[in-house]
C-alpha cells in the first residue's frame, strides 16, 4: 500500500536557522508529492508539491526535491522566521490515481523562537 | 472568494448519539473529499465525491458513516451511533478540474464522543 513517513517532532529551531524535515514514501507507481502546512487556527494549506522525479517544488522560501531513486521528499528552508511555526505534512497521489486521494505522513510540529 | 466552510466546528456528542457534519466546498469545484484527523496524526482519507457521485467510499471505517452530496455542491457526513473512537477532527476538501491534485481544506469539525 501507500505511505508517508516523516521525521518525529517537535522540531524547535531559533530565528534564521536552517530547517530540514525529512519525508520517505512507499507508493505504487510514480507518485504525486506534496508539502501541506497547518499554521496555529487556520486549515490545511499546500505549501509546495512535485509530479515528477528531480522536480523542484518551491513556496514561500521552502523547497522540496522529488528523489526517486532514494523515495524521498525533504523539506528544506534556509533562514526559518517565527511566522514559520506551524505543523507540516508531506502527503502523496498515487501514480494513476484520478482523482487527488491524498495520503499523509503523521506531521511534523515545528516551533521557531526569536 | 469564500473558501471551504464546515460547520458546526465543534460537536460533542454522547456514545450512540447520531452527528451530522456540514461541507461547503469553494463554488464550481467539481471534487469533494472528507478525511479523520485523529489527535497528533496525518488527515486519513475518508471518501470522495465527484459532483453527487460518491467514486470513492473505501477509507469510510464502518457502516456507521455515511457521506452524501445530492446537489453536487453541499455534502453532508454522517456519523451514526458514535462511539468513543469517532473522536477526531473530520475535514473536508474541494478541489477544482483544472487542478485536481490541489486541494483546499475546511478549518474542521473537531467532534468529542463523551
């Protein structure tokens, strides 16, 4: 079946660090990868998403490389801001999949202080 | 425009009491997903809908849920005899043709089984 594995958290980092979160997958076919954030109150939000291998998803200063020889989607930002906090989920479309089922990974809590 | 609306946002309901769940998808979007998010998890996908009909059933965990979308735009959840384990926050999801892969999510319902 399809899954999404992600680094365990919380992640707490300091203002302009650099912040890396780590994504594997196991999926039939070529899948679809996606980052989605969910900022304090607010909905589920995409962040950034990849369709193909060695595509480069980017948004908001965040990047996420489709690796397929390693199955992997890490998330990965230079310089984090407090307005970073939030929690993350990188989530997959199997490959084939008409329709945009979503499976997500458990999430990652990520805090930035000042 | 308005995004995704739900409502009530939060329910509390005893054991095998019945609840229904209220989706407002972003107008002229075609597709229509709900999934569970229980405590400290990813979203797990519940079903599908593509305008009124349901292509998808497969994640609904018992014959005590039920999803509907008569008009192709309003759906409803329906969550029959809850029971302990149904605590969770339920999402919905629309997404439009031209972008199928990009959803958009509601804030939640966040229901507590007592």
């Amino acid at each position: 079946g399809n899954s999404v594995t992600q680094m365990e958290g919380p992640v707490t980092l300091s203002e302009e660090a650099f912040l890396t979160i780590n994504c594997t997958y196991t999926a039939t076919g070529y899948p679809s990868l996606f980052w989605y954030v969910q900022y304090p109150g607010e909905g589920l939000q995409l962040l950034l998403k990849a369709t193909k291998a060695d595509d480069k998803g980017s948004n908001k200063g965040f990047e996420a490389t489709y690796r397929k020889e390693t199955t992997s989607f890490h998330l990965e930002k230079g310089s984090v801001q407090v307005s970073d906090s939030a929690v993350y989920f990188c989530a997959l479309v199997a490959g084939g999949t008409s329709y945009g089922k979503l499976t997500f990974g458990q999430g990652t809590i990520l805090t930035v202080h000042p | 425009g308005a995004g995704v609306s739900q409502s009530p946002r939060y329910k509390v309901a005893k054991r095998g009491q019945d609840v229904a769940l209220r989706c407002d998808p972003i107008s002229g979007h075609v597709s229509l997903f709900w999934y569970q998010q229980a405590l400290g998890q990813g979203p797990e996908f519940l079903t599908y809908f593509q305008n009124e009909a349901q292509l998808d059933k497969s994640g609904l965990p018992s014959d005590r849920f039920f999803a509907e979308r008569p008009e192709g735009s309003v759906s409803t959840l329906k969550i029959q005899r809850t029971q302990q384990e149904d605590s969770a926050v339920y999402l919905c999801a629309s997404s439009s043709p031209g972008a199928r892969y990009e959803q958009y999510f509601g804030p939640g319902t966040r229901l507590t089984v007592t």
